[in-house]
C-alpha cells in the first residue's frame, strides 16, 4: 500500500509539473544513512492530492466516500476521493451494539438486501424487551406498552457494525475510492491563513528511544480541497480541529459514556434470533447514568455490553467490573448459559446529544458522524445518523467543489451545516434533546421525565434541559475520601473475566518498540503521581477496560507512581476523556495497531 501511495504521489507530481525529488534526496534512512534522526524525523514528506480525503473507514467516513463517487457517475463531473484508516483492515477498529436502523442505508443504496450487505440471512429485530433491575437477583419487565417509542425496533436488524463497515468499505473501493488501512492520520495540515488542506498519515518506524529503525518511513502528507473528519467519537484530529476553530463555542461540553461489549456464542437451540433486552439500574447506583444491552443475532451469537456514563462521581467505580457481575443477574445470566465468550471490546460514545453538537464546518473541511456527535442517546444508535450526516456532507462539498465557478482558494462548504439543520437527523435529534439531561437529576427522575417526554410531549417542549454545561466528564469525579470503596467479586472464568483474559479476545496488538501513543501532557506531567493517585486513589487503575493504567511503589521512595502499558490500548478513548484534568493526549499508534474486531 505504501508503495502505491508513493507511486502516486510521483504520478501527480509529474502530470502537475511539480519538482519530483530523487531517492538520494528524499530523507529515507535506507538511502541517507549519514543523516542524523532529527533530520530524517523533520525531513519533507511526499505529499498527494485529491479532492476530497476522509479520515477514518466507519460508516460516516465511508457513505461520504461512496456519496462523492455516486455523484460522480450521476454528473459525469470527477472527484478524487481518499480515506485513512488507523486500523490494519477496514472495520477492525469497528466496536458498536448494533441494533441497526436502516434509513440512511436505504437512501444510499436502495438495492443492499439484494446485495446482501447485511448478510445472507440477517437478524430482523422482533422482541424487544426492557427489565429495570433492582437488585443482584431481582428485576421486573415493563409491559410493551411502557416501554419508550425510542426504543421500538420494527424494521430494525441485529448486525455486526465492523461486518457492515467492511461492506460499505468494497462498495466505496467499486466505485473508485482509494481506501488506505494501516495509515493512521498523525497530524492535521494547515496553510499560511490558517485552513485545513488534508492531513499527514503518521510516520512509521521509530523506536521507544524516539529514533528512527532501520524500517523507518517518513508520513505521507495527503492534500485537499476539504478534508471531512469521521474518526468516531473523541477523535485526535477532530479535537484538534473542535479547539483550533472553537467549534464548541455555543454548544454544550460533549459527554461521553464508556461501552464494553462481548459476543458469545451459544447453542443453537437456545438462540431466539431477533430478541432484543435492555435493562437499566443495578448494578449501578441511582446517580451514575448507564444501562445495558442484550441481542440474539443469527447463527448463534448473544451481543451484550453496558455502557457507563463518564461523568459518574465515584472514583472507585469500575465499567468493566459493574459489567462483568451484572452477567450474574437471572435475567441476564439465563441467555449466557452453554455459552463461551469469544469476543471482547470497548469504545466511548457521545452522550451529550443535540446541545453538545458543536459548529460542523470550518476552512478546508467539516465534522461528520461521531466526530460530531449524532447519536441518537434514548435510541442508544448513532450508525443511521453518522451515515446520513457523511451523505449530507458529500451532497454539499460536491457541489461546492464542482461548481463552474468554484473558488481555487480553500473554503468553507457551510452549506453542510444548513443541509444538516434542514434533514431527519437534526429533527430526530432535536425532538430527544432533554433524554439524557433529565438523568442528571437521578436514575428516577430521568425515567420519569423521559416518559413523560417520549409519550406525551414527543419532543415539541419549548425548553431544553444541558447536561453539564461547559463542564467536563472528568470534573464530575469526587474525590476518593468523600466516596465509598466498592469490593467487586472475582471472576468466576464462566460468566464473568478478569481484563487480560477477556483483552486477549480482542485481537489487540501493538508494535513493541514504539513510542507510547498514550503522553502525558507535559504542563499536567505532576497530576498522576501528586493529584490522581493522592486525592483520587487512582481512577484510571479502574476505568480503563484493557488494564493500560496501574501504580507501583518507587523502588528509591516508595511513593506510588503511575505506569502506562500503551501495548494493551483496545482505542476505547477513555483515558482522554475521564483522567483528573484529562492529563492524557491520546495520539496515534504506529499504523494498524490497537484491536482486532471481527464480529463486534
């Protein structure tokens, strides 16, 4: 792959008339070995162009792609197009539920069940089911008439999202997009006036020491007219793009809840395919919003996770343990029984709904799917909405960019942002604004409100509740001494895991001798060893689902100092978002590391 994107980079040179620098000038350790590792590390880069370049393969990223190239075929007008993908395949960094609504698919391509894009037999969704648990054995279902309209599932399937996502992913390459997995987006590229002109993949290659190997690589830097950001939720370019233009100005803080999955496979006879649980209250107690998910796919899978709300108050708590007992309660437990656990995984997701989504557009690009936060949080799906907003955005930037009288300068294709406002995605969004809020006041207050609001006021109240403001997950943390210890039982290696067993399921793999992706930001470098682990016992030793933070004693002082096992990193985004002070910048690993997902 590397060596088509040089190829082509050559190719576009020559036809534009551009300088093509020889091999002995090009800073390649191979070629140029009398060159320090400062110079290779700042040496140019090769650089390509196209239109349009997308960061990251999900489903945003890709309907986008595919969207651009359909317009192409429709007009006859052409559109280079290129997506960058962190992960070594497309879909393997691809984590969600997924009961799947398939509106935008059907609007993007109308033929997909005679494509089978879902299957050869796909799991229509037909029972869905809600149990409020209220104790560790004890819980009781809400009659179909109680259960929210949002959480009604006709029409709906139960998938595998990284299966869908690898679909989508040869539909786009048909129809000629250039698809790159293993090449993570390592920096976002800027002209002299400030704009977004494409993004540089991360450079491959370097040593824990921060020197270059022998199979160093510099990055590729990937040019464009507009760049559209689909990294999922919290992504590292998109940050930097949301503070570079204070996209969040006038919109709430996002918030974020932490989903842990497994896939079990069961016998077949006890499969009920279609069957959908979800649950909410224990384990969690009434002031941490969360709750869970339990799906019957075909041929014999059970999909079930919980997703914990990041701004939870307890220091103490842990997602991944309140997940593993929650497996023990009979109503969850009864679904599990002959089964084997064969696939594990975690990811953030936006919880802060319509008021935390920020500006969508800026100078050379715009803001699609999780990027900017579309998930629909009493539905707990966002694939519809991430698709159709990567739809939107090609409809505007297309026609911005092959326009008679498009400008040569870069510009900003605001048109997205109206486009956005004026479809579905924003009318469902906005009718569900005061869910999730309403849950700031307790577990009952919010399912009050949130009843009250789905069935009767169905959106159209005149007011809207915020979540927390400008506030941060991290800043809802108490501090250790005003909280409870919570002793969690052992794993019983049937139902429920320690970490390691279960990160061994999710493929996750890591380059040994890299520098770690996962860096104290260096003006917050004393809060682990003087803050974290003094005033809040070390929360990140808790919320991390693959083990990547610990504390061991000095050897010298014996003062407890924090630890970073970045090769465990299943890309979960955690640790940037909840650490005291987000002291962690998460960064991209050497390409194609992190997970492995298959069927998640």
């Amino acid at each position: 792959i590397y060596i088509k994107m040089f190829a082509r980079s050559l190719a576009v040179r020559a036809i534009r008339g551009a300088p093509v620098r020889s091999a002995a000038q090009r800073a390649v350790r191979g070629f140029c070995s009398s060159s320090s590792s400062d110079d290779l590390l700042s040496s140019p880069r090769e650089a390509m162009e196209y239109d349009v370049v997308i960061v990251g393969a999900g489903p945003a990223g890709l309907s986008a792609a595919i969207r651009l190239k359909q317009l192409e075929a429709e007009t006859g007008k052409e559109i280079s197009v290129c997506v960058v993908e962190k992960a070594a395949e497309v879909g393997a960094h691809i984590l969600s539920g997924n009961v799947f609504e398939p509106r935008a698919l059907n609007e993007l391509i109308p033929d997909w069940k005679e494509e089978e894009a879902l299957g050869e037999d796909p799991t229509e969704a037909k029972d869905d089911n809600f149990v409020v648990c209220t104790s560790e054995s004890k819980g009781y279902s809400l009659p179909g008439f109680l259960i929210p309209p949002s959480l009604h599932n006709d029409g709906n399937y139960i998938i595998s999202l990284s299966k869908l996502v690898r679909w989508l992913g040869g539909k786009a390459e048909e129809l000629g997009v250039e698809i790159y997995p293993g090449f993570p987006a390592g920096d976002v590229l800027y002209d002299d006036n400030g704009a977004v002109v494409g993004i540089a993949t991360a450079d491959m290659g370097i040593g824990k020491d921060g020197h270059p190997k022998d199979t160093f690589m510099r990055g590729m830097e990937l040019r464009a007219k507009q760049t559209l950001f689909a990294e999922g939720a919290r992504g590292s370019c998109s940050e930097e793009v949301i503070k570079n233009f204070d996209l969040r100005k006038d919109c709430d803080m996002q918030s974020y809840g932490l989903g842990i999955k497994e896939v079990w496979e069961i016998p077949e006879e006890n499969l009920k395919p279609g069957t959908i649980q979800h649950t909410i209250g224990w384990p969690l107690d009434m002031k941490t919003y969360g709750g869970s998910f339990l799906y019957h796919m075909k041929p014999n899978f059970i999909l079930i996770g919980m997703v914990v709300g990041l701004d939870y108050q307890n220091p103490y708590l842990s997602p991944y343990e309140e997940f593993q007992r929650f497996k023990h309660h009979p109503d969850v437990k009864k679904h599990l029984e002959g089964g084997e656990c064969v696939a594990y995984g975690a990811r953030v997701i936006n919880e802060g709904g319509f008021q935390a989504i920020p500006k969508l557009t800026f100078p050379g690009g715009a803001l699609i799917g999780c990027s900017a936060g579309f998930l629909n949080v009493p539905k707990i799906k966002g694939t519809h909405t991430a698709m159709k907003s990567g739809m939107v955005a090609a409809d505007s930037v297309f026609e911005e960019l092959t326009a008679e009288d498009a400008p040569e300068e870069i510009v900003e294709v605001s048109q997205y942002q109206t486009n956005m406002e004026n479809s579905w995605v924003w009318e469902e969004l906005k009718a569900v604004r005061n869910y999730a809020p309403s849950f700031k006041w307790g577990t009952l207050a919010g399912v009050a409100y949130s009843g009250l609001s789905g069935f009767v006021l169905r959106g159209k109240e005149p007011w809207t509740f915020s979540k927390h403001g400008k506030d941060r997950d991290c800043d809802a943390t108490k501090k250790a001494a005003e909280c409870k210890e919570i002793e969690y039982p052992k794993p019983d290696g049937v139902l429920s895991f320690d970490i390691l067993t279960n990160l061994a399921r999710s493929g996750t793999n890591h380059e040994g001798d890299q520098p770690a992706h996962l860096r104290i930001k260096p003006d917050l470098k004393d809060i682990p060893n003087e803050v974290s682990i003094t005033e809040y016992a070390g929360p990140e030793q808790r919320f991390c689902p693959a083990k990547v933070y610990e504390y061991q004693p000095n050897a010298e002082t014996n003062k407890m100092e924090l630890v970073i096992n970045a090769q465990n990193c299943v890309h979960c985004k955690c640790c940037s978002i909840k650490m005291p002070e987000e002291y962690i910048k998460w960064t991209v690993p050497e390409g194609g590391g992190g997970p492995a997902y298959e069927v998640m």
